[in-house]
C-alpha cells in the first residue's frame, strides 16, 4: 500500500484520519471486501443538495414574484429524479417517508429565505484544488459560495443529519478553515471570510444555522493538520481503531471491524 507524493487530502480525509485511522485504511486506501450496500443517509444528502443547487441555480433567472413554491417543488423533483429515488424506494434503499422528509426540508428553506433575503450566490457546488506546501495537494467541494456584505463571503455546507453537531465538534474538524483558505487564496487574500453549517431539518430554529468567522489561526490550525498527517501517512503509519469515535457504532465497516480486531488487511 503506497502513498506518493504529494499525498491527496480532502477536508473529510483528515477529520476521518482524526477520528478513526482504520477507517480511513477501509475507506481510502484497502476497502475491504463487502458488498456494496447504498447507504440511505448518503443519498438522502445527495437528493437535498442537489434540490438546493438547483433551486438556487435558476433562482434568478427564473424566479418571480410569488412562484418561489412552485420553483423549489420543480427542483425537488428534479433532484429525486436525478438520484432514481422513486425506483430506490422501490428497491427498499429508503422510504417514502424520506423523500417526504426532505420535501420538508426544502419548505423550511423556503420560509428563512421568507424572513432573511436570498443570498447573492457566487457559486454553487464549487470542485476546488490548492497546494499546502510541497507535500499535500487539497482536493474540496463548497456547497454554496455567497458574498457576504460589501467585502466578505460566505461558505455555506448543507448538513441533513437529525442531530447537529456540537460547536466544539465543527471547531474541530478542518472544514470550515480549509474553505477559508480556499476563498483567500483563489479568489481575494484580503476577504473577510464566513463559514455556516445549515442544518436543513432544523432551519426553522437557532439551531439551523451555525455561523464562524474563519480566522488566520484557524487556516493555520488546518494546515498544521493538513502537512501532520501528510507526513505520517508518507512515513508509514500504523491505522489503529478507534472504539470511542463517535459514528463508531453506525460505521459501514463496524462488522468487518469487529471480526478481527488485530485484522490490518
């Protein structure tokens, strides 16, 4: 199993090499021999993502007074059109319920967009590549680019889970400051920059929106990040599991996992 340089990072490569090393071994680099099983969670995001990314792609171009409904039932639509979610249902991947409960998700934006003003989109589903140094290329995807104020943007990552996290635990993953060195160092150094987790079934409360100013020692934190595990991965480490991770008991390799503990593929 080896690792060139330089070493192919992502924002959630690194938060998953934090929580779980093995996972990261199953996930990116010796995938264990199970049987592919479509995660209902997994696209439960991916039908919700895309309903917003069109929704907010034709929103200008299309939108008039008072169709904002009907533009995001047609973008819904699409979205589980695009993702067979029907034909999943079918096959016993998710419920009607699901898509029900996203449909849901998608009036609950709706009616903050009702009370706080469409934002002033600069890109939708932004595919982004940057150097860290001479080891680490950084590949990532921004949901949602806007422009926050007169000199300021907004990085904005859709979340579906029921739960959202703590603000303790997005401070310690590397996403939110590896969009803020993207913003300064593709687009303007000098930007003041946000990030913001919307948590889509919660859109209707406090706890829908969690917002940060993404600081220079923030960015530098992630790149610490970013060249550490670069480094230990190049130099060989061992991948260990982690039983305290906290998806540990909903993880897809669990099963695998707990067959031989000492098992190192």
């Amino acid at each position: 199993m080896k690792i060139t340089n330089p070493v192919q990072l992502s924002p959630s490569k690194v938060d998953t090499f934090l929580g779980c090393r093995r996972l990261f071994k199953y996930r990116y680099l010796s995938p264990p021999p199970l049987p592919f099983v479509e995660n209902k969670y997994f696209l439960i995001g991916n039908i919700a993502h895309k309903a917003l990314e069109l929704f907010f792609g034709r929103y200008e171009t299309k939108l008039s007074a008072g169709n904002t409904r009907t533009l995001m039932r047609g973008c819904f639509k699409s979205a589980v059109t695009s993702h067979k979610g029907l034909k999943k249902v079918d096959q016993g991947v998710i419920e009607r319920s699901d898509l029900l409960m996203i449909k849901d998700m998608m009036k609950k934006y709706l009616a903050y967009i009702a009370k706080n003003g469409p934002p002033k989109v600069v890109s939708l589903e932004k595919f982004a590549r940057f150097n860290i140094g001479d080891n680490v290329v950084v590949a990532m995807k921004a949901d949602r680019l806007d422009k926050y104020g007169d000199s300021a943007y907004r990085v904005v990552d859709y979340k579906t889970s029921a739960r959202p996290a703590s603000r303790a635990q997005e401070r310690e993953s590397v996403q939110i400051p590896t969009y803020g060195l993207w913003v300064k160092s593709s687009i303007d150094e000098d930007a003041t920059v946000y990030g913001e987790y919307q948590y889509l079934r919660h859109m209707h409360s406090k706890k829908g929106i969690h917002t940060f100013e993404i600081t220079d020692d923030m960015i530098e934190y992630a790149k610490g990040e970013y060249a550490s595990i670069a480094k230990k991965l190049l130099g060989g480490c061992e991948y260990p599991q982690n039983f305290k991770y906290r998806y540990c008991r909903i993880c897809d390799y669990r099963a695998y996992c707990l067959e031989d503990e000492d098992n190192e593929l």
